[in-house]
C-alpha cells in the first residue's frame, strides 16, 4: 500500500530524511518512532504530497506522491502534527468543507457519520475556536477519517489528550487500522507497542531498526534478566546464585531483591527457585524483567550507538 | 471547477464574519452615499434640469479608488493567513490543484465586493429616478463595468502578493506599494518623455480607468484588466507552488 524506496529530503544542506525504504502493507498499522527532528514528520509529508522529495521516490496505492499527488490525495487521510483547523467555523461546517473538497456524494451523512465515529455529534454546532485541545485532536482526526481513506497517515495522534481520550482514540486506530493501512508516529513508546503491528524506529533521517513490537523486545533483551524477591537479607543467597553456572550478572538492589542475569538459551530460573528454596529462603517474587521500549529507543538512538548494525534488516524486508 | 466554488464559497462567507470586511463595506457606502448626496445637492442648486443629464461617472470613479484603498486589507490574509494558521497543510494536501485554491480565494473576495457594488448601484437608481431625464445610463455601465475590471484586477494582484507571504502586514504593505505605483506612479513618465510615452499610460491603472469611466470602452483597456487578473492568479500559483518545493 505504502512503499517508500530511497527516499531522501533535504532543507538546504540538512538531511532530513536519508534515503528511506520501507513499505506498509493493506490492514497494517505501521509506527514511526523517533525523537524530535529524526524525520517522521517531514516523512510524512513528502508521502501526503505536501512536498516533494529531494530523491528517491514514494508510491501509494501504486500512485506515485508527486507525478500523481491527486490521486495519492484523494487516497489518503491525513493529521498533520498541528492540528489545522478554522477556528471560526462550526465543527460542522468544517467537515462539511473538507467533505465538499473531496467530492463526497452524500457529503451530509458523511460528516454526521464520522461525527458520531469520533464522538463529537453533540459538538456539531459548536465553533471550533472553543473546542478543547482534546476535542480539536478528534475534529482533526473525523477530518482524516471523512473519505474512507485507503491509507490514514496521523502525525502524534494521541498528543495533547487526557488518558481517557487516548484510550479512546487508539482503539478508534485499531478498528480504523483494520482493514485500512495506518501509519502513526509517536513518541511514546508503549503507545506504538500497544496499537502498532509493526514498528520502524528512525533517527537522524535514516531507520535504525524495524520490527514487530515483540521481535523488538526480546531481540534487544539479549540476555534474560529476572528479578528474584525473597523475606529477609538475600545478600548471601546472591553470592550463591552467582555459583551456578552460566550466571553472567548478579547485584542485590536497594530494595533487597536480586537481580540476575544469564546468558541466552538456557533458562536458569528453575536452578534459581531450587536453590532459594534449598537455602530456606522464603520466595516472593520471581519475574522476568523485560527490556521496556523506552530502554531499547535510548539504546538505538544514542549516538554512539554504531548504526550499521540495523541496517541488513531494513534491506531484508 | 467544483474546487474553485467550494474554496470561493468558504471565503465568501467567511467575510461576513469578519469585522475587516465589515469596516471596508461601511466605509465604501457611507463615503459614496456621501459623494451621491453632494451631486443632489449641486443638481438641485443649479436648477439646471433641462441641460445635460446627470452622470454617476463622479461615483463610479470614487468607488474604484476606494477599492484600491481597501483591497489590500481584504486580500491581505487570504493564503497567509492559511500559512501561519498551518490550515495551508490541510489545503495541500486536499486533492486541490494550486491554482484551484488560488482561483477560489480570488472568486470569494471577488463576490463579496461584487456584492457591495451591487448594494451601491442604489445611488444611481435613486438618482434616476429624482433627475427629470434620468441619468446617462451608458456612462452608468461602462462605469461600473470599469469598477467590476479594477475590482478584479486588484484583488487578483492582491491574492498573488498574499500567496508570497506568511505575514499579512507585509502582504499589505508589499500590496499598497504595487497600487501606488501602478495608479499613480507608472503613468509619470509619459509626461515627461518626448514620444513614446505612451506605453507608461497604457500600463497606468488610473488613466486606463478613467477612459472607460468617461465612456470610451476599448478592447485594449479590458485586455488591460484581464491580463492583471491573469498576472495575479498566476503568481499567486506559482508562489503556492514554490512553498512546496522548500
């Protein structure tokens, strides 16, 4: 649906976007993570045909974005980063404008539809001037949504929402995302684990590594770590555990719980639980620490991260 | 097409609601309502009223220059203001061609003074209807005729200027500056210059103006009009479409 092939932007003599590929197939929804100025918003207006890119080229529906942008256009919905809204028109009148731009036959019912969708019908009258942050991030998205768009490109969906707004808005993606491409970015990482089938974290311009939320986890993880919690001291049972064979890393925490770790494939935990129980310790806890995102995100993108590392999987794909 | 009426419609309307828009009409019906009462007044002073029929050539004249006064207030925020609100965005990435939205910007603010030349077409019925011979009805059209092409020329011109900047002040200072020197600055040379002066007056908004204003419509002075309609429209797109590319 997507397909992005060496697609480059600059601004002068800055990079913004360096020589991009990645594709987003019918019914994914696709996450574009980055810090700030990595390239996902300019990314994303090169493929809603905002402005062309320096080289490379972009295609969706096998339209290309700048020798057909009308028809790319007419395929996609789009919310830019800042919400762009006239804040002198009625929530109604607004839609009923983009439903006119786009040629939509029963422009009425649309608008009425995607309202309801959006969960803003009882606000159809109201100026949008007076609209909450939140509220306007949800007229701005009906106005992405209004033309059944084949592919809905979202720039930070969620930001500026309170919790139960977001909780709403995702699951508004998931079902959008359903049969409809989506590709969202964010900067918040468990929301691209949470809503997100695939993941494309980008930095400086270029991907640094692609992924499903899970592959990307446990791929990071590299080794298991698991945090062990037992009643009383456990500074002795530590020096034990770091006995056993294949221990790579043991330290007790402040708290008083241990944390360990070992080398991937072989699964040490029984060896552990056997060895608190042995030496009477009484077993609280015993727990896998997973990687979180936000770990793997700082990992990645420091920059003295090396980045040639990632790059075999983006040609892979 | 059905682009073009969908941005001109929003703009229409939107002019209702803005209190620009609403100071510029005021201005242009109370200062030519003023200027209609004036020529009553000389008429029924003169007591003249078998001689030449009254003319509105006085009026007709007041409101282009009036116009030219207030089109770069009117056209000054129609696509800077779409850029620095960021709703430019959003017209871009419509399925909209450049042009469609320039055109469209252009025919809504055109609709609205056509709107206000209509409510001033009042003064010269009036006027009709108090003198015994009633008035000059060709001076009549081909002065309206006249404020119609200025009309459309300058917030042609005004729109291109618009599309160039982000800032409306500068979009109406660099619009006000163009106005002076098309009405009154370019038609100086030709009376300076021996021979060949002409060309001066043929560019000059003022002297095209008042040819037709005194009846004598030529081919020349609309193709005039038009290819400043046509200059504007095509800056404006090409302005549009040179955002794009940086």
């Amino acid at each position: 649906m997507i397909r992005v092939t060496d697609l480059s932007k600059s601004y002068g003599s800055r990079l913004a976007v360096d020589s991009l590929n990645f594709e987003a197939k019918q019914g994914e929804i696709l996450g574009f993570l980055g810090p700030n100025g990595a390239g996902k918003t300019t990314t994303m207006r090169i493929l809603t045909g905002y402005m062309p890119p320096t080289s490379g080229t972009a295609t969706i529906a096998g339209y290309d974005v700048v020798a057909d942008s009308l028809e790319v256009r007419k395929r996609v919905g789009y919310l830019p980063e800042t919400v762009p809204l006239y804040t002198d028109m009625t929530v109604y009148d607004y839609l009923k404008f983009m439903a006119d731009l786009r040629h939509l036959p029963n422009a009425d019912d649309r608008v009425t539809e995607t309202l309801d969708q959006v969960g803003l019908l009882d606000r159809a009258e109201g100026y949008i001037g007076s609209l909450s942050k939140g509220m306007r991030q949800r007229v701005g998205l009906a106005q992405a949504l209004l033309h059944k768009p084949e592919v809905l490109i979202l720039d930070e969906p969620t930001i500026g929402l309170d919790p139960a707004q977001i909780i709403e808005v995702r699951k508004l993606i998931r079902d959008v995302g359903k049969e409809r491409t989506v590709l969202l970015s964010t900067h918040i990482l468990s929301e691209a684990q949470q809503i997100c089938d695939r993941i494309l974290i980008i930095n400086k311009g270029k991907i640094v590594v692609e992924d499903t939320p899970e592959n990307l986890q446990s791929k990071l993880a590299g080794a298991q770590r698991v945090q062990l919690r037992v009643r009383g001291e456990a500074d002795e049972l530590a020096g034990k555990i770091s006995g056993l064979a294949g221990m790579q890393e043991v330290k007790v925490l402040s708290d008083g719980s241990i944390e360990f770790q070992f080398a991937p494939g072989k699964d040490l935990r029984p060896e552990v639980a056997k060895l608190t129980i042995e030496a009477k310790y009484d077993l609280l806890e015993l727990r896998q620490i997973n990687l979180s995102l936000e770990e793997i995100f700082l990992q990645l993108t420091r920059e003295d991260l090396p980045a040639e590392e990632p790059e075999p999987e983006e040609e892979a794909e | 097409m059905r682009n073009i009426w969908t941005i001109a419609k929003r703009e229409y309307s939107q002019y209702f609601i803005s209190p620009i828009a609403y100071a510029v009409a005021f201005l242009l019906l109370v200062v030519t309502g003023l200027v209609f009462v004036l020529t009553i007044m000389s008429i029924s002073q003169n007591q003249s009223f078998t001689s030449d029929a009254p003319d509105t050539r006085a009026v007709t004249s007041l409101i282009a220059f009036l116009l030219m006064l207030f089109t770069p207030a009117l056209t000054m925020r129609l696509i800077a203001d779409e850029i620095r609100m960021g709703t430019m965005e959003l017209l871009l990435t419509a399925p909209l061609r450049d042009y469609e939205l320039v055109i469209g910007k252009w025919l809504g603010v055109f609709l609205f003074i056509l709107t206000l030349i209509a409510i001033t077409l009042i003064f010269p019925f009036m006027m009709n209807g108090m003198a015994k011979p009633g008035i000059d009805q060709v001076l009549m059209m081909s002065g309206y005729l006249g404020v119609i092409l200025v009309a459309a020329a300058l917030l042609s011109l005004g729109v291109g200027i618009s599309a160039i900047f982000s800032n409306q002040i500068a979009a109406f200072f660099t619009t006000m500056a163009l106005f002076i020197v098309l009405w009154w600055l370019i038609g100086a040379p030709a009376n300076i210059l021996p021979s060949g002066g002409e060309v001066f007056n043929y560019l000059s908004i003022s002297s095209q103006l008042s040819s037709i204003n005194n009846g004598s419509l030529s081919l020349s002075g609309v193709i005039y009009f038009l290819s400043l309609t046509a200059l504007g429209l095509f800056v404006g797109s090409t302005a549009v479409e040179i955002r794009r590319w940086r």
